[in-house]
C-alpha cells in the first residue's frame, strides 16, 4: 500500500472511530460529561506537552553543549510535536495516542527504533564498515 493510499485510509477511517467512540461513551456517562472529558484530556495534554517539551529542549541544549549530534532529542520533540496535534483532536483514540507520546519511556522506544531503522549503526555518515573518509589532493583555481 503505497503512501497516500495509508494516508486516505487514515483520514477517513480514524474520524470515524472517534465518532463511534464518542457515541458509545457518551451513551455510557451521558453527553455533557463525555464533552467534559474530552476538554479535560486536551488541556492536561497541553500542560503535559509543555513540561515535557522543556524538557526535552534542555536534553537538547546538553547535548549540543557536549558537541554531540541531538538526534535523539530532535526526534523526541517530532513525536512530541504530532502527541500535542493528537491531544487537541478531539477524541478518545486520538487522545490515547497522545498520551503515549507523552510517555518517556514509550516516546525514547519509538525514537531508538527509528534512528536504528534509518541511520547506519555508526551513525551519520557512517557507511557499513563505520564513518567514511575520504582522501584527496586539491588546488585553488583562482590562485596563480
């Protein structure tokens, strides 16, 4: 299945849930409570997002500070970043998704599972022996 076909998947299969999903418990706890709840998720995500994010951003200035590459770090704050759109969509399995998001420990997993999927393991620029060099000879044109 190619990209955009995944993507209109999504789009049409997941508000479709969550319409379900508010229908069903808001015919558990009632209509106003079910309103209640989901304003309730969206403005502790928020808060959540906002101590987390900090967070993250000063893993980020360490990190820069230690002459190291924040990959990680950049990718926490993606996954962050798409957890807070998730939380202010109104919804229960949208809110759930944003939550785990929030989760350190399930946001670090996601994050070493894709930098062990896309990068090589010696890291940037690293080919499959390790980091490359490359040696050469070079001479300025604009010089006589």
């Amino acid at each position: 299945m190619n990209a955009f076909a995944l993507l209109l998947v999504l789009f049409l299969l997941v508000p479709l849930v969550e319409v379900y999903l508010l229908i069903r418990v808001g015919q558990w706890i009632g209509a106003l409570p079910t309103i209640g709840l989901v304003v309730f998720t969206a403005v502790l995500g928020a808060a959540l997002l906002r101590i987390q994010g900090l967070e993250t951003l000063q893993r980020f200035q360490a990190t820069l500070a230690q002459g190291r590459i924040p990959a990680a770090e950049l990718l926490e704050g993606v996954v962050l970043a798409v957890s807070g759109a998730l939380l202010l969509t109104p919804g229960f399995l949208t809110d759930t998704l944003g939550f785990l998001g929030l989760v350190p420990g399930v946001r670090r997993a996601l994050v070493r599972f894709f930098l062990s999927r896309f990068l090589p393991p010696g890291g940037p620029g690293a080919g499959p022996r390790g980091p490359v060099t490359l040696e050469g000879e070079y001479r300025r044109l604009d010089d006589n």
